[in-house]
C-alpha cells in the first residue's frame, strides 16, 4: 500500500512578496517562452525561475540548473522562502469552470509526501502512460541541483464511503490560508492542517492520509517527475546508506479522491499529417468498415457536438468527430469490427477510445506504431482548432476529434498493468507551483 507522510513545506512568506498570486505559476510543462517571460515580469520572486530554469547568454552545460539552486539558497536565507515550523499536510481546492461550457466545480485534494517506490503489478503507485527521456532529465538535472520537488505528482485514490469528501469540506469551510485565482480563472485555496499533537487537525489529517494509503493511487499527472525522483533517490542511497528514512525517498503528491468528486479530462484530438486530399476522402469514404457513420452538415456541427466534452462522464463510447476537405461525420465505433484487429494490452486499455482509434487509423490509412513515432499525429486541445487546421494547412489531411477518457477506465488500465497511449488524458485545472515546495530534508 502506498505510505503518505506530513511534511514541512517550503512556502512563500506574504510579508516578503505581498500577493502571493504573483508568484505562483502554472506546471513547467504548459508553459512556453512568452509566459515564462510574462510570469518573471509579473514579480521576481515568482517560482518560474526555480521550475523552468532557462538557458542564458554565455551559460555552460548545465548553469541554468545551478542557477536555480543558487535562487532557492537565496530565497531561504532572505526569507523570500520560510519552512514551516510542524509536519503538515495542505488541503487544496480548486473552484472553476469546466472548458467550453458553464459549469462550475469545485475540485479538492491535500498535498503530502509519497514514499517513492518502483512500479509493479503488486505495488501501490500504479502508472497510466509511457514517460520520453528528455523531460526526466532536464527533471532530474532540476532535482540534483536543487534537492527540492517544486511541484507535484497528481494521484488518484479511491474512497467511496464519501468520508474524505466530508472531512476536506469541513475544511475548506474555514478561513484559507493562501487564496489565488490565476490568468484562466481557476479560484486556489489551501490550509496549512498540521499533523503532530493529538488535536482535531491532526485526527482528521490522519485520517485523510489513511483513506487514501488504503489501496493502490494511480499516477493522474507527473509520470515524468515521479520516474525523476526514483532515479535521483537511487543515486542518493548510493551515497547516503546508513541514514534511516531519508526524505529523498519521498516526493511531493497532490491526492485527489476520485469517486465522491466530478473530476475532469480533457481530450486531446488528433490532426494526421501527411496525407494529401484524395487519401483523406478515402479515409472518411472507408470508415463504415469499423463505425457507424453520421455525417455532418458544417464543421462547426461538428465542432459543436465535441466543443464541450469533459462536462460530464460521456466519454468512453467509442464516438469520435471526423473531418476532411471532403465532408465530416459522427463516428460510433462498432465494436465488433474491431475484435479482429491485433490489439495489445488486457480489456481495458483495448477498450479505450484512444486505443479503438488507433486500430482504426492503422486499418485504415496505414498508420502504425512507427508512422506515429515519425510525427504522422500532431495532437490539439481545441476541437475548432484541429477542425480548422484541415481548412487552413495542406499538410492536414483530417482530423479525429475525440471524448474525454474516464477517470475509472483510466484506474482500470493502471490497475491491469497496462499503460494507455500517447496524450490519452490532460486533467483540469492543473495544480499551481509555489504553494508548497518539497525540501528534501525533515
């Protein structure tokens, strides 16, 4: 089962950088160039330049690492940074509106430390996607550097007694300690629930760290920095043998409880590159083969029918959107015309949208494994985008537009032991860095 600790997080001091909205970020990964320049403007505290070190003239190898290990000493020794004074856990909420539509939830989590352990069918850290070398590295040139985790490792856990649910509500019923709303309008709160002593808090933080080290957590998002913090806690071991229970075994975790609470996933639609007009209108000419087929009057039908997805638990139904410079259509997919295709993985991740539209797309137009790897799919968040993207470049041939992959078929793959394909899943809203920072000391 997994082992979750309290922690003293690292935190920034109000008195030191006033709005603490300004000094948070977004997760490294969503960032590009001219936001990461925009977040260093915006204050020069703002946890950016200790998650997204960058290159800078006359750097060598690895400098802009070094760089922000010598930031982080800085902003401890000046009190930009102060630890806090008990082990803790962080009750996180974040209210917002699901994409494209005007539904609010409110999502909730606590922050905490995850013993670090190797993946297996018997563990209790269970993976959902393949991770590529060059992010784990930049990660974990981060990590070596600095000794610290900067964001988190999302994991999902299963309560269904809906005593968790309860017990972060009571919570947040309270006064917040840090309450932000960031440039997508993502409302953040957390408190700060200490876990020594034997009062009310600490009760119900050990109870929240019970619900969830009762059975297996599956990795939502931060495969990248969770592979990261194994190799780094290899290393570490090899050097430090003889201390008991060392911090580097443990990497910072937001735990989010995945029954009582309408978590979301966005989809990510697929654009295929390469195939000129006459291939593409014999994709959607041969599609009968493995879907029942409903065409479309107008892209924007179809971009309608699948603008909003992620607003509820409709994904799943093998449904996806197709659209050519020869015409569109609604796609259901028959599943027993699949059956005969060679299919890898247990019934799970066979059964998977993404996984059904794989088979599909090497039936039918021949891209396989290797085609995919040589950049044959480019991926979209936006379903106008990926439609427009087919009108507007000549080297899109057609775009797939999908549903959101659910959250139990996503335990359901992990739990099998299987991993799903290539941008399976993009849960929302992404945690903020800067909360709370993961030292690696007690």
């Amino acid at each position: 089962m997994p082992d979750l600790r309290p922690f003293r997080a690292l935190r920034f001091e109000p008195s030191r950088v006033g709005d603490l909205g300004m000094v948070v970020a977004p997760p490294y990964d969503v960032i590009d160039a001219p936001t990461r320049t925009a977040l260093i403007t915006r204050h020069p505290a703002n946890v950016v330049r200790l998650d997204l070190p960058v290159e800078e003239a006359g750097d060598g190898s690895d400098d802009r690492y070094r760089r922000a290990a010598r930031t982080l000493a800085t902003w401890r020794s000046d009190g930009t940074l102060r630890k806090d004074p008990h082990p803790s856990i962080y009750i996180y909420e974040q209210r917002y509106l699901v994409p494209g539509t005007d539904i609010e939830r409110v999502q909730r989590g606590f922050f905490a430390r995850l013993r670090l352990e190797s993946y297996g069918p018997e563990g209790g850290v269970l993976p959902h996607e393949r991770t590529l070398s060059g992010p784990k590295e930049d990660r974990y040139k981060l990590l070596r550097a600095t000794g610290v985790n900067t964001s988190p490792v999302v994991a999902l856990f299963d309560d269904p007694s809906g005593a968790t649910e309860e017990r972060l509500a009571a919570v947040a019923a309270g006064p917040p300690d840090v309450d932000v709303t960031d440039d997508d309008g993502v409302c953040h709160r957390m408190w700060a629930l200490p876990a020594a002593g034997d009062g009310p808090a600490s009760v119900v933080a050990g109870q929240l760290l019970a619900a969830a080290g009762a059975g297996p957590i599956t990795i939502a998002d931060g495969h990248h920095r969770y592979e990261t913090a194994l190799r780094y806690r290899d290393e570490r071991r090899m050097t430090r043998s003889c201390e008991e229970d060392p911090a580097f075994d443990y990497v910072l975790a937001l735990l989010l409880e995945a029954t009582s609470q309408a978590l979301t996933v966005l989809p990510t639609h697929r654009l295929i590159r390469g195939i000129g007009i006459g291939a593409a209108a014999e994709l959607l000419a041969r599609a009968p083969e493995l879907f029942d087929v409903a065409p479309v009057a107008s892209s924007a039908d179809l971009v309608a029918a699948f603008s909003a997805t992620g607003a509820d638990d409709a994904g799943g139904r093998g449904r996806f959107g197709l659209w050519t410079r020869a015409g569109g259509a609604v796609l259901t997919a028959r599943r027993s015309a699949f059956e005969p295709l060679p299919a890898a993985g247990g019934d799970a991740v066979r059964a998977l949208d993404v996984s059904l539209l794989g088979l599909a797309l090497e039936h039918l137009a021949g891209i396989d494994a290797d085609a995919v790897a040589a950049g044959a799919i480019e991926y979209s968040k936006s379903a106008a985008d990926a439609v427009a993207a087919v009108d507007s470049d000549d080297d899109v041939g057609a775009a797939f537009l999908l549903e959101p992959t659910p959250v139990p078929a996503i335990e359901a793959v992990a739990r099998e032991g299987d991993v799903m394909p290539q941008k399976s899943t993009y849960f929302y809203p992404k945690a903020l860095t800067g909360l709370v920072i993961n030292p690696h000391e007690w």
